[in-house]
C-alpha cells in the first residue's frame, strides 16, 4: 500500500475529535473555494467518477514485486486540482470506512494524509510542467513520489503525535518504530509514481483537454516525448 | 452488499436505518473509548450477534477482514517487540535478538478488536440498509455537495468496477498475467488505469448533461423517506448511551466497571 490507513480505537478521543476537526476545516475551504453549495452539476459528476475509479482500482492488485496496491490521490489532484480533489479522497475514505479500509473515526486523520497528497500531486505537477517545461511523464512520477513521501511522513508524524492506544511507548520511539512502515510505504509509493507517470502521459496522448486545470495554457506534448506510453489496453 | 441489502427479510433489516446508525456511531465511541479487552470482547460478540441476526453470510465477514487485519497489523507489528513487557518468544536476527512481549501482543489483539467490532456493525448497517434508505440518510447527514458526490459515486461504484474487471480480465485471457519485468506490467496496468479515468471523464459529462437537461437543481430528491424509529428503537439506542456514558465515566473520571 502506498498508504496508511488507521482503524477505529487506534487513537484516543481527544486526538480522534482533533484531526477530524482540522480535517473538517480544510474540507470547509475546498467547498467555500469551489463556491459553497453552487458546484457545477459537471464538477459534481467529475468528483464523484474519480471516488468510484479511485476506489475500484484500490481493489486491484498490480502483479510488480509480489503485488502492489495503490489509490491514485495525487492522480486525482492532478485531474481535478485540489479543491474538488480534496471532496473526492474524503467520500473515497467514507466508503472505504464502510468496508474496513481505515476507521469511521479515523476518517479525518486518513482525508488530512490524502489532502497531502492531493494539494502536492497537482502544484509540483502544475509547477513541473509550467515552470520547467518538464515532460508529463517526469512531472506526474516527481509530483506523485514527494506526495506520497510527504504523506508517508505526515501519517508518521500524526501517529506519533497522536500516540497509538494502550501503548506505553512515547511519540518519539514509536516515530522511530513505524520508520521502517513509512519506508516501506515510499517504496511502494514510487510504483505509484510510475503508475501516475504512464497514466498522465496516457491521459495526455488521448485527452490531453482533461489536464487543462493542470496545465494551465501549455501547448500539446510533442510526439517525441509521448513515446514513453506504452501498451493501450 | 447491495444484493443483501435490498433483498434481506430479516429483523435487522426491518430495523429503522436511523437506528442501526446511531448504534454504529455509539460502537465506534465505545471501540475508541473501552480499553478492557474483555468489554472490547463482549462488545464484539454483540456486534457479531447483531450480524448474525441480519442473516448475513460469516464466510463473506471473514473475507472482509482482510483488509483490517492487514492495517492492524501493519501498524502494530512494528510496536509488538519494543512495547515493554515480559517476553513470549524471541528471535535473533542479524546478531540481534528481540522478543514479543506480552503487552506487545496484548496491544495488537486490542486493537484488532476494536477495528474487527466497528467494521462488523458497520458491514451489517450496510448490508441490510436498502439503498433509498441509505440515500435518503446521508442527504440528511452531509453537507449537499459531499452528499451528492456520495451518492453519485455509489452508483458509480458498481459500473466502474465492473467495468474495470472486465479489462482486467480480458488482460489475463490474453496471457496478461504471465510475468513479463515490472516494467511491462506496470506500463501495462496503467493503460487500463488511464483508459478507466478517461471512459469516467467521459461518463462523467454525459450523466452531468443529462442531469443538467433533465432539470437537476443541485439537489437529489428523494423518493422514499425514513420515518422515525420505533419505541423499541429508542429504546435500544438510549440503552446502548448509557452504557456509552457508564464506559466513558468510567475511564476518565471514576472506574465504576473495574470491580468485575
């Protein structure tokens, strides 16, 4: 798995009522930036096919170095920018709670580690691709490996704050234990990353239109540089 | 899960969903709060209980353990053999030895009992809540975008799943699955990644116009509406509080249930 997700009681209440609060409040501003309850039926439908792909292909396992998970996030924030991005990981972690993929209550630590991922998949692609002029392919696999790296430490972090209920050890050694977790998570987040790679690059060759909010005015890729596709299925 | 949902006949699913909620979110409290393993083991047998009565099949619940398990571990694994304790068992590697102490072990099957207790209660919700009913609840519940993103997606869900397992498969009767170097395969998934995320665009703006053209007002409406729960539903659910409020004076203010 490229990320991690917490089941219910790992945390105490108080730090459970926290993250959810903050993660209650950078839900508020991605609403009140895509203007409140006035979201385009468009962005509406938009949203809510990227939960139903995110979560699908969550369930599919990726048969490189004994099979790989992944969930796509910082894909979804290069697609949809990290505002309605932000909306879609929430609903993904709802219906992920529903079968056992991270905790109800851990709903608001899971969507702040996603939200990471989501607001750093799309400005480190948009900022590669528009400042550098760097290929979509390279931009997609930089911006998806520092999101996943971040985020691997931001749910690090959030756990060793938080603590893990009933046990003893304190934030520091318990950060210094799950180091190992989060290595393990950067190494499967950088499959991802050359996932994301090839899937941009895809995405680019066949509707280069659905990268407009990332890519701002920039002109078509070259054919030079889409040869990196591969194989379409 | 949809398949039980709508065609289920049993009591649990004759239960009011604003019911089955409430006790969901009373569980999820009280998996967070209890820390006895043994109130932790009594809460689940009576979620599993309650799962049983919704004439749910046990081999698909031990199916969707899976995925708790496998989180439970991954995050406790790592702490089973530095939580301070006496040891069980030890291992030397690299010329270092470390043992799983009995807190360790203690604090791994704690938690997965608090997770296995919520995703029980909360498969059973879902399993024997028809869909109009589940609509109609998170229409109530969330903000309107969240709750149309929601509801869209689910019924998303099951086209795109479908969809997507359809190519999976049509890549293995093709040999897809043979090894062929990570590269290969990993360029290979992409595709059907890339062309998933492209064919939901795609559907995405075409059910977005035809609710645009069929007069969609930001607002879903909702056909069947949930009535209140019944007096034994109160009932059940001001029960399942008090014990929420006993449990929960109990571990910060005074231990009324430590006597047992």
């Amino acid at each position: 798995m490229a990320h991690v997700h917490l089941e219910d009681g790992a945390f105490t209440i108080e730090w459970v009522v926290i993250w959810t609060l903050i993660a209650v409040a950078l839900i508020a501003i991605a609403l009140y930036r895509l203007g409140g309850y006035a979201i385009p039926t468009r962005k509406l439908a938009v949203a809510a096919m990227c939960v139903a792909v995110g979560f699908a292909i969550f369930q599919i396992e990726i048969p490189v170095f004994g099979g790989v998970h992944i969930n796509l996030t910082p894909l979804i924030g290069i697609l949809v920018g990290p505002s309605l991005g932000s909306l879609a990981v929430l609903v993904i972690n709802m219906f992920g709670a529903a079968i056992g993929h991270g905790g109800w209550g851990m709903i608001g630590a899971n969507s702040i580690v996603n939200i990471v991922e989501v607001f750093l998949g799309f400005f480190i692609y948009r900022h590669l691709r528009c400042s550098w002029n760097a290929s979509r392919f390279f931009s997609a696999f930089s911006a998806t490996a520092v999101a996943l790296t971040v985020s691997a430490f931001v749910a690090l972090v959030i756990i060793s704050i938080s603590g893990i209920q009933g046990s003893t050890q304190g934030g520091e050694q318990t950060f210094a234990n799950l180091l190992i977790m989060a290595a393990a998570n950067i190494a499967t987040g950088l499959v991802e990353a050359v996932v994301t790679g090839y899937i941009v690059s895809f995405i680019g060759k066949i509707r280069s239109d659905l990268l407009e909010m990332a890519e701002g005015e920039k002109r078509p890729e070259t054919a030079e540089t889409s040869q990196e596709v591969g194989t379409v299925v | 899960m949809t398949f039980f949902a709508e065609d289920g006949k049993s009591v649990v699913h004759r239960m009011n969903p604003w019911t089955k909620a409430a006790l969901l979110a009373i569980v999820i409290l009280m998996a967070i709060i209890m820390d006895d393993l043994i109130l932790l083991a009594v809460l689940y047998l009576s979620v599993l209980a309650f799962y049983a009565a919704g004439r749910l099949p046990i081999r698909l619940l031990v199916g969707w353990y899976t995925l708790p398990v496998f989180f439970v571990v991954t995050i406790a694994i790592l702490l089973i053999f530095t939580e301070p304790g006496d040891p069980l068992a030890s291992i030397e590697i690299l010329g270092k030895r470390i043992a799983i102490t009995d807190a360790g072990l203690m604090l791994l099957v704690t938690l997965l009992v608090r997770a296995l207790a919520v995703v029980t209660l909360s498969l059973a919700l879902f399993m024997t809540t028809r869909y109009s009913h589940m609509a109609y609840m998170v229409s109530r519940i969330l903000p309107r975008p969240l709750a149309n993103i929601f509801l869209l997606s689910y019924r998303f869900n099951f086209e795109t799943s479908d969809e997507i397992s359809d190519v999976v498969d049509a890549v293995h009767s093709r040999n897809g699955n043979m090894v062929r170097g990570a590269a290969k395969q990993t360029r290979l998934f992409a595709g059907i990644f890339g062309l998933s995320f492209v064919h939901a665009f795609e559907r995405a703006e075409r059910i977005a116009k035809a609710m645009e053209s069929r007069g969609f007002s930001g607002e879903f409406p909702n056909v069947e509406k949930l009535t209140k729960p019944s007096h034994y539903g109160y009932l059940l659910v001001s029960l399942a509080i008090l014990a929420l409020v006993i449990i929960t004076y109990s571990r910060y203010v005074s231990d009324l249930i430590g006597w047992w």
